[in-house]
C-alpha cells in the first residue's frame, strides 16, 4: 500500500486556511498537517528535522507584512534553508510578497498572480485558488502544476547514465560482424541509460507526467514488489478476445514531430528503404511466431507499413493477425513471441 504523500501546510491567521487545506487534500490525496507560522512547538524544533517528515510545504494566505518578522514567524526561516535540505514550497497569495514585488492596475500595468524562483523549487500565486468563485478546473490545473514541479525539481537534480561510447561502439562493430559472417541479416541493437537521482522517485507521479508529456494510446503502471514499471507507447504488441481473434501491431520507423517536420518529410523518411527493411524484418518474425501457434493458413498481414500520426511522433506501422485453433489461448502466443523471432 503506497503511503500517503505528507505536507506541511503554514498558516498566517487567515480566514481561508481550512479551505486551502480542504482543496489540497481532494486534488492530491494527501495528508496535510497544519501549524500556525508563530507555533512556539514549531520554532523550538530545528526545523530541517521538522522538514523530513515532509515532502513540499504550502504557506497559507494571512494578514500583515513581509517587511515586518512578527507578521512571517518562522516563514521566514524557509528563505534561509540549505539547498540540500529545500523542499518545494508553495506560497498563497500574500505569501507571494517575500519572493516579488509587483503591484498595477489598469493606469500603471497588470497585476502579478503568480511568481516562480529562477533556481530553487519555489512558487507563489496571488490569488485564493480555494475561493467558490475560482473554478474547479482552474484550482486542480494550478494545484496540480505544483505538485509535478516537486517532481521536475528531482529530475533537474538527477544526472543521466548512459552507455559508454567505447562499449556501445564495440558492440555495433560486433554486429557488423555478424552481419559481414552470414550469421544474421539484420540486427536491432539495444542498450540502456539510467536516471540517477538524489532519492527514489514516485513512480505514480512519475507515470502521470509521462503520460502527460507523451500522450499515447498505450501506458504501464506495475507494481511488481521490489520494481515498478512505468511506460507509455503508441506501440499496441499484442492483443487477443474471447473469439481467439489476435492483432500484433508493431512499430518499426519513427520520425519526431517539430516545427520544422511536416507529414511529407517525415514519409520520405519513414518510406526509406532502411526504415522499411526494420519493419520488413519485425513483420517476418512475428508472422513466424504466430504461424507456429495457429499455423500459416490463419495467420495474415492485414496492414503493411503504413504511416500513422500521433501527439509527438509519425510512426511506420504494420499489423498482423491470426485466428486461434480449438485447445490454444493468448497466452500460447504471447510465450512464443518474447521476444519475437526463433
């Protein structure tokens, strides 16, 4: 059972807190512990012990002044924190004030409703998100923005792992020898990186900003006792219904979509005799695959490299289909198909 994200909500004596807190609990499912910003059990605890137990902090909205210590308390000791002990903090509206200054109206220009630091995981808004007249969409898009930007803060401070560039090379020398013995006529060569970071990463959230930044037909989410699989794809690898109908839709040939890439450019990549030869080859070994489970005469190409559009790629895909006998299921070709070829 996955625990509850903790936050650590500062009020300022302000008329809204239980609503700011009531709004943060239904948009994130969090648990949210409240003290007051002048909490003498709070200021004599060192406050980055206090912190650990927390994963952001929120400052209410309040009365006074930024310029004046009594009216922030122990606000104020949050600017001061250490970068290894920084968490992402969120401030409501007059909250705003320690981190920016910015006052208008119509004659002297708009009004400031939203700030955030240039280097460390501080944002602030200037206005009451909790409020009945702020719409619901509104709140979650502005609470929920905050709670990802504690998830960009860890992947800004992870550092990247990939191959190294001898290895990774050595390796494609050896399938060019392979290629060069007879031994193979095409290979797929496959390596990884690594995202290290400063602490272990939610995983749920995690899934949800890649299903946000790359919108796709297909995602993961496994919890699978010591790992979890996060992913998300446009490439559907198999699927089968109670008829014993089966599809296998693989991709093979990918353009990345930009300002500069048009459907025209990226099918005279994807028509390539290169990117056609890849998809070529996956067809051939899934046909294989699954003619061994149902046989040749019910297994068939319905759709052969056809160019399909998504949210941020064009991709080159074909599909292959097969009908199962009496005594077979699925799982029979999902066993013989991981991975695909002999």
């Amino acid at each position: 059972m996955r625990v509850p994200r903790q936050i650590l909500f500062i009020d300022a004596y302000d008329s809204f807190t239980n609503n700011v807190v009531g709004l943060l609990e239904k948009t994130l499912r969090i648990q949210v512990t409240v003290i007051r910003n002048d909490s003498a059990s709070a200021a004599s605890q060192n406050l980055k012990a206090l912190l650990q137990h927390f994963d952001a902090v929120v400052i209410g909205p309040g009365p006074g002044h930024p310029a004046n210590p009594h009216d922030i308390g122990l606000i104020s000791q949050l600017w001061e924190l250490d970068d290894v002990d920084l968490l992402p903090i969120l401030g409501v509206y007059q909250t705003l004030l320690p981190l920016a200054w910015d006052y208008g109206d119509d004659a002297n220009g708009p009004v400031l409703l939203a700030v955030r630091h240039a280097t460390k995981p501080f944002w602030g808004v200037q206005f009451h998100p909790e409020s009945e007249c702020t719409t619901a969409a509104a709140a979650q898009t502005m609470i929920s923005n905050c709670n990802d930007a504690e998830l960009e803060a860890h992947l800004g401070a992870s550092t990247i792992e990939k191959p190294e560039e001898l290895e990774y090379c050595a390796k494609v020398a050896s399938c060019q020898e392979t290629l060069a013995a007879g031994d193979s006529y095409e290979l797929c060569l496959t390596d990884e990186s690594k995202l290290l970071g400063p602490e272990a990463l939610d995983p749920w959230k995690l899934y949800k900003k890649l299903r946000h930044r790359n919108a796709a037909p297909f995602g993961a989410y496994l919890e699978l006792g010591g790992a979890t699989v996060v992913g998300s794809s446009p490439e559907q690898f198999l699927k089968w219904d109670r008829q014993g109908r089966l599809e296998f839709r693989p991709i093979k040939g990918t353009v990345k979509k930009g300002p500069d890439v048009t459907w025209e450019s990226a099918a005279a990549i994807l028509n390539s005799s290169k990117e056609r030869a890849e998809n070529l080859m996956i067809v051939d070994l899934i046909r294989h695959d699954l003619s061994g489970v149902v046989g040749a005469a019910n297994c068939k190409v319905s759709q052969l490299m056809v160019i399909e559009e998504y949210e941020t790629v064009y991709q080159l895909v074909s599909a292959i289909e097969g009908q199962l006998p009496e005594g077979k299921c699925g799982m029979d070709v999902l066993r013989v198909s991981l991975p695909p070829g002999p």
